[in-house]
C-alpha cells in the first residue's frame, strides 16, 4: 500500500480502490454514503489485503 492510495483513500475512497473491481467498489461507495469515516476503513482494509 503506498502513501499515495492511503492519502487518496482518505480524500475519496472509492477512487482508491478502483484497481480492485467492482464489488470492492461498490462496498466501498456505500460505506462512504453512509458516512465517510466508515468508507475510509473500508478503503483501508480493502487496499490492505494481499492480491
């Protein structure tokens, strides 16, 4: 995980996790329309994840 994911992951999360598919995506945008802070654990545990 680089700084500039966990920099654009606190910004707008569902624009880091964009190289993960859609269903991280989509997990992600949900979280963040339920609040931001929730959308940017998410983007945060998704990013973290081993590939």
């Amino acid at each position: 995980m680089s700084l500039f994911r966990v920099i654009l992951s606190i910004i707008f999360p569902p624009l880091a996790v964009i190289d993960r598919g859609c269903g991280s995506i989509l997990i992600v945008s949900i979280l963040t329309a339920a609040g931001w802070i929730p959308g940017v654990i998410g983007a945060l545990i998704i990013l973290n994840k081993k590939e």
